[in-house]
C-alpha cells in the first residue's frame, strides 16, 4: 500500500487543551508507534484551542485498516480515553506531499 498521511485537526473542550496533549504525547502516541504509525508533527493552536497533527501510515494494510486495528486493540480499549470528553470538533483530511520547485 502506498503511504497515506493524515491531518487531523481537534477542536478541544476550553480549558483541556493540555491535560489533552499530556494524554496523546503519554497515551496515544506510543500506540500509535508500535502499531506502525508514524507522527509527521503536533501543533497547539492556544488562539482556536486546537490541536493539529500529522499521522501517517506506509504498511501493507491500508490506513483504514490499520486503523480499525488500533481502535479495536485491547491497549487501545485499556487507555479509558473517550476522544468525545475531551474533542468538540475533528476535521482529519487524507494530504499529499508536494514538493517545492527549485
């Protein structure tokens, strides 16, 4: 399968933004990494109470999958993380790389 990369970007409940960044940096990420996933990079965004990521995936499932994988995982089940506590709003958008010309 090709590389997919995701932008996922979370509208956060006011006043949570960092208990939710502590929770994906401890819980989510090392995840996330051991089931094949890389993280491209993590913004906040205090003005909007927004939290922007890069996850991709370049295994031999499609991103989907692997990702129905993870939710589905008992670690996953284990974190005790309901994503609606903490998120008002997801928009997460299937990106492609374009390279600069020089």
């Amino acid at each position: 399968m090709p590389k997919t990369t995701q932008l996922r970007t979370y509208t956060v409940r006011e006043g949570m933004l960092d208990e939710w960044v502590e929770r994906w940096r401890t819980e989510i990420v090392p995840l996330r990494l051991e089931l094949g996933f890389a993280i491209d990079g993590a913004w906040v965004d205090r003005a909007r109470n927004q939290f922007v990521w890069l996850i991709s995936y370049d295994g031999l499932e499609t991103f989907a999958e692997r990702n129905a994988f993870y939710w589905a995982s008992p670690e996953r089940k284990a974190m005790n993380l309901d994503p609606d506590e903490y998120l008002v709003h997801t928009d997460d958008r299937t990106v492609e790389t374009v390279q600069p010309q020089q």
